[in-house]
C-alpha cells in the first residue's frame, strides 16, 4: 500500500512548474468558453441570420444593383490599396533595414502613427485638407473636375491611409534580422541593384510579404470608419460593401436585414480565408516571418 | 570631399530612391493631413475651443469613450492574459483552433462585428433573451459598448504576453519549485514580474483601440445623445452639420491622447529592454 502523501508527492515532482488538474481544467474551460461566447458565436450568428429567409433570399441580395456596385468598389479600392501600400511597405523596409542612419526609430513610429489614429480621424483628416470648400479641394474641382471627398479618390486614400503600416511593419523587423550580408555578396559577385532585390531580398522575404499584403487586404476590403466619413454615401457610387451593410441594416426590413448580413457573411468568409492563410504561413514559415508579432 | 555623412557608407545601391520615396509617400498620405488637422484646430480662438471641449455633449462622450475603454481594457488584460497562459502552457483538444480564433477582431471587419454584436445582445437576440427576464439591457447601453470594445480588444493583449510566455526560461520556475516556493508564489513573485511589460503594452494598445473604435460600437451603442454617444460619433456628427473646426478640435483632443499613449509604450519597452533585456 503506497503512503497517500508520498504519492501526492510524486505527482508533485512529475511537475513541479504546472499547476494542479482541477486549475488547469478550469483555465481550460474558461478560455473556451470566453472564446466561444466572444468570438465564435457573434461569427456564427452572422451566417445564421443571412439564412433566416433560406438561402434563396440570401443569394438574392446578390442580384441587387446597389449591393453589386459595392462588392465591385470595394475589389476596385482593395485592388489600388493595396499594391500602393505594398511598393511603400518594400521600398521603406530596404531604406530602414539595409541602411544605417539617424533617426531609423523614429521613423518606423511615424510608419505606425495611422494605427493609432481613429478611423473616423484618417477620414477627416482628408475632407479638412481636399473637401470642396479648401483651397485645395476647389482647385481640384474647378480646374480640373476631379472631385476627391466624397468621390471614389477619397475612399481610396482613407483607405490606404488606414492600411498605411501593415507591409511596412511586417517586413523591416524580419530584414533587419537578415542583415545586409546577402546583398553585400551579390553586388561584389557584380549583380545589379534590381537583380539583388529581385533574386536574393525578395526570395528572403516572400512569406512575410505575403503575410503584410494579407493583413492589409483584409483592413482594406472591410474598412469602415475612415471611408464612412469621406464617401458621402451615395449609393451605387461610393459605397463600399461595410457602408452598404450599414444602409441595409437601417432600413429595418426584413429582406434589407437579410441583406445586410448577406454581405456581412462574404466579408466573414473572407476573414476566416485570412486567418486560415495566416494560421497557416505561421505555422509552415515561422522561421521565416519576423520574430515578434505584437497587435495590430 | 570631408562632410558629416548622414547614413553609413554602403555599396549597396537604392538609399536615395527607397529613402526619398519613403518619406514623399509617409507625407503625402500620413504627415501632412494630420498637420492639416491640427492647421484647422488653429483657426479656432481659444474661447471657442474651451467652449468646444467643455459643452455637456462633448463631456458625457469623453467620459463615456475612455471610461468604457478602460474597462474593457482592464477586463482584457485578465482574461488575455490568462487566455495567453492557457496557449502556451496547456495542451488540450482544439488549442491550435482557439490560438487561430483569437485573431478574428483583426481580421473581421468592424461593421460585421457590430451588426453580429448587436443582433446577439438586443432583447430578441440569443445572448439578449438570457438577460431580458431580469429586466436587463444590454444593446443601446453603455455595457453593449463595453461587449464590442472587449471584442476588438481582446487581441491585442493575448498577441503582446503570448510571444513573451513562449520565451520564458521554465528553469527560473523549477529553481523556485525547488527552493520550496508555492505553485501560487512562483507565478506571483517570479512569473508576473518579467510579463508585466507585455501586459502594460498589451493594456495600452487595446485602450488605445478602444477609444478610437467606431465600426464595431456605433450599431450595439444606439447613440443616444449624452448617454451612449461615442467621441468618434460626435466627430461624425460635427462634420454632417459642416462644423468643421469643431470636428477637427475634438479629433486633436483624441490624436493627443493616442500620442501619449504610443509615448507610454515606447517608455514601457525602453525601462522593460533595460530591466529585463526583452520587450
């Protein structure tokens, strides 16, 4: 017969830096229960209240003009957005990581600002400075009639404006890891400066400039705040599809709310597409990606 | 020719054309519309200003917009930190599932969340109608913003102390274990110190998020005026009514404490890279 405290003791020294089951089993079930009444259920009920009416009523969102026009504004936006912030991310990274001069710090915080500037704040920065009653915005009218604010041009700067960081952040840390050295090696053995970027940075970094590209097209297709402000809301016009949700989802309805979470489902299937992607590149090319990941 | 050199040399070619399309492109798309904002704050006299950022409407949002915040960053950094310690610590079915969820308030955009959100906690809804009975609301009050600002929030904290836990040294633990400290004294007294860092930066964050949240908030709060009215939504409103320089003093309200905060990371990092050699 074995003495009860011995044994507990050994259960003990099994593990002596974890804690007992009964805590752990309860840590357990807290974080799946949080997770799931947080996180999993507001994502399920979005796909729940689309079918409501069956799934015809569903697709039928999908036939509607207004509803068409936003999902094609928001590939249009998504699709200058992004290189834009891309060829910045690029051209930022090879500046801060390959180079050593003052002021490297502050910069990469200047890069960051736009995600700790509110939504609504990278909106009214753009109408204060190209609305059509500035100077700037007027000459723009009257010389040129090119109207930004309330137009598709400022839909797509706020958007670059809130997407500003995501390449860029992800992408100096992991080179500035990698050092200089390959490049050094390429430019002695007598390649050019594109051959250089084009066959030894850019093979380095393609994970985490996919993962940058990633994250900053999922920002740029559900962006709200920023482009609520600067688009007007015209329909058929400026909306795009998260300000098209909102017009649906106001029109109390039955049909417009089962549209509103129609499209609110395609952009939640998109979501779950990017974190599938991303969940995935973390897990195969972990080395690869840049060490830390702090919030977004 | 002898001058002061403003990077170190290289031979590797492209500085002036990434550096100088760098800093045109961070003006032109960041810089110079935010010294904009702050050009139009200007236009105003102080009367008008102090009148701005003292008016009841102004006041019940600012309290409203940090008070809800901070709750919910205080509630995040409990539950993201152990949400945190549950992810690197215990092995359990569907971990890698909860550890790839986490990342959804990133990922999915604000104005689902906040239809998702508000259909769930109205009194039909299914989270609602638990709570209906006890003569609670919570959608179209200020705990329906706390409900969002806990969701877009809760990332933040969990992604700051998760890389931070993975790092830790399990030896310090066994040391302590084997000098006879507690289960309950290690984590107090030689786990929490060094993860404090995290958990500041990760509290930071999410209230930073927090304050400047829109998307996800303004379908679950209502937006009843001086009750659960948000400072983002006041800006909203000012810029519909085409008052712009109001709008642009409460913006430069808010971008002056999102500065403070970001200064209050980098002060974290800076004392946590010097206390504890990692950030």
């Amino acid at each position: 017969m074995s003495d009860p405290d011995l044994s507990a003791a050994d259960a003990a020294q099994l593990s002596p830096t974890t804690e007992a089951w009964p805590v752990r089993a309860a840590l357990i079930a807290l974080t799946i229960v949080v997770v799931a009444v947080l996180l999993v259920v507001p994502l399920l009920v979005v796909f729940v209240q689309a079918l409501g009416l069956g799934i015809g009523a569903a697709l039928s969102t999908f036939r509607d003009a207004d509803a068409v026009a936003a999902i094609g504004l928001t590939l249009l936006v998504a699709a200058v957005a992004v290189p834009c912030n891309m060829i910045f991310g690029i051209a930022a990274a090879w500046a801060i990581a390959k180079y050593r001069f003052p002021g490297r710090a502050f910069l990469i915080t200047l890069i960051d600002l736009p995600f700790s500037v509110s939504p609504v704040v990278a909106g009214l920065v753009y109408v204060l400075l190209l609305g059509p009653f500035t100077p700037i915005g007027a000459w723009l009218l009257e010389d040129y009639g090119v109207r930004v604010i309330f137009a598709v041009p400022g839909v797509v700067l706020a958007t670059i404006f809130v997407t500003f960081p995501f390449v860029a952040r992800e992408l100096i840390p992991l080179m500035q890891d990698q050092g200089t050295g390959d490049e050094e090696a390429a430019i002695s053995l007598g390649a050019s400066g594109w051959q250089t970027f084009w066959y030894v940075t850019l093979p380095n970094v393609k994970w985490a400039l996919l993962y940058g590209v990633l994250l900053c097209n999922a920002r740029a297709m559900g962006e709200f705040g920023a482009v609520a402000v600067i688009s007007g809301k015209l329909r058929g016009e400026t909306v795009t599809m998260p300000l098209q949700i909102e017009l649906y989802y106001q029109e109390f309805r039955a049909m417009a709310q089962v549209s509103a979470f129609s499209l609110a489902a395609v952009l939640a299937g998109l979501a779950l597409v990017t974190l599938a992607i991303k969940s995935w590149l973390e897990w195969r090319y972990a080395d690869q990606l840049a060490a830390t990941r702090a919030g977004h | 020719m002898a001058r002061i050199r403003f990077r170190q040399p290289s031979i590797l070619p492209g500085f002036g054309l990434t550096f100088g399309f760098t800093i045109f492109y961070l003006s032109l798309i960041v810089l110079i519309p935010i010294l904009g904002l702050f050009v139009k704050t200007f236009e105003l006299d102080w009367a008008s200003f102090e009148r701005i950022v003292t008016g009841p409407r102004f006041l019940a949002a600012l309290r409203l917009s940090f008070g809800a915040s901070l709750l919910a960053a205080l509630f995040n950094v409990v539950i993201g930190t152990l949400i945190a310690w549950v992810l690197v610590r215990y092995r359990f079915f569907a971990r890698r599932f909860v550890d790839a969820i986490i990342d959804l308030p990133f990922a999915l955009p604000t104005a689902v969340a906040g239809i998702a959100l508000t259909s769930l906690y109205v009194p039909q809804g299914w989270f609602g109608r638990l709570f209906a009975p006890y003569g609670i609301t919570i959608a179209y009050t200020p705990v329906g913003i706390w409900i969002a600002l806990v969701f877009i929030g809760l990332p933040f904290v969990v992604r700051t102390v998760q890389p931070v836990l993975e790092d830790f040294n399990r030896e310090v633990e066994e040391a302590a274990a084997t000098l006879g400290a507690p289960r309950r004294t290690t984590i107090a007294r030689v786990i929490l110190p060094p993860l404090l860092p995290a958990i500041l930066t990760g509290f930071s964050l999410s209230f930073a998020r927090a304050v400047g949240e829109y998307g996800s908030v303004i379908f679950i709060a209502g937006n009843i005026p001086r009750q659960t009215e948000i400072l983002p939504l006041l800006i909203v409103f000012r810029l519909e009514e085409r008052e712009y320089a109001a709008a642009a003093a409460i913006a430069t309200v808010m971008l002056l404490v999102s500065f403070l905060i970001l200064l209050a990371v980098n002060l974290i990092q800076t004392w946590s890279t010097r206390r504890f050699g990692h950030v």
